[in-house]
C-alpha cells in the first residue's frame, strides 16, 4: 500500500497512526478522508472553480510582458498545472502563444 506524499512539504516518508497520516519531517498531521479546506482553489473570472485539464478562454485582451503580443478575447488555452502564491496561478499552453502563465481572473471556463 503507497502512502500519498505530505501535502505540505511533499516528502515521501509519510506513515500511518490508526486514521491520521503523519510526515516525520515536517510534523504535518492530516486524515486524508477529510476534505481540506485550506487547500488552494482557483477561480475564474465567473467564480467558477479551475482543475488541471481543464480548457479555458481568455476573458480580455492581455499583453505579454517582455513582448509586443497581446493575447486577443477569446483565445484558447488548456490549464496544465495550478501554482499557489504567484502572481499568475495558472500554467497554461495558449493557442498561437505556447506555454505560458496567466491570472485566474482573466480566464473563462470552455
């Protein structure tokens, strides 16, 4: 049986003690049958919340920093990863612009 890695340090040393799990290296302590409600959510530019996978649109005109591209209404992009604590929460691989990281608020959800 394989233990999920610590949510808060990512380590891989995770152990059980009766329904908690325990990370020996952060002293985190969790039940993973609960739902975590500090967990990360982000959410687009209607509230609705985004997962990896989903596809998105973009809600307005944004300019690329470093660049004269501006990103056009509309544009289409599949969210790859969600980043916690930056500024752009979103990995995205945008149509006609590659990879990149956009602001949750300035996306729709397809």
């Amino acid at each position: 049986m394989s233990l999920p890695a610590c949510p808060k340090c990512q380590s891989e040393y995770v152990y059980q003690d009766q329904s908690q799990l325990i990370c020996p290296e952060c002293a985190y302590e969790w039940n993973p049958n609960e739902v975590d409600e500090d967990a990360f959510v982000a959410k687009d530019a209607n509230g609705t919340e985004l997962a990896e996978g989903d596809k998105v649109t973009l809600a307005k005109d944004l300019k690329v920093k470093g660049s004269s591209l501006v990103l056009k209404i509309g544009t289409k992009a599949l969210v790859r990863r969600i980043v916690e604590g930056k500024d752009h929460e979103l990995d995205c691989r945008v149509d006609g612009a590659g990879e990149m990281m956009v602001t949750a608020k300035f996306v729709k959800k397809a």
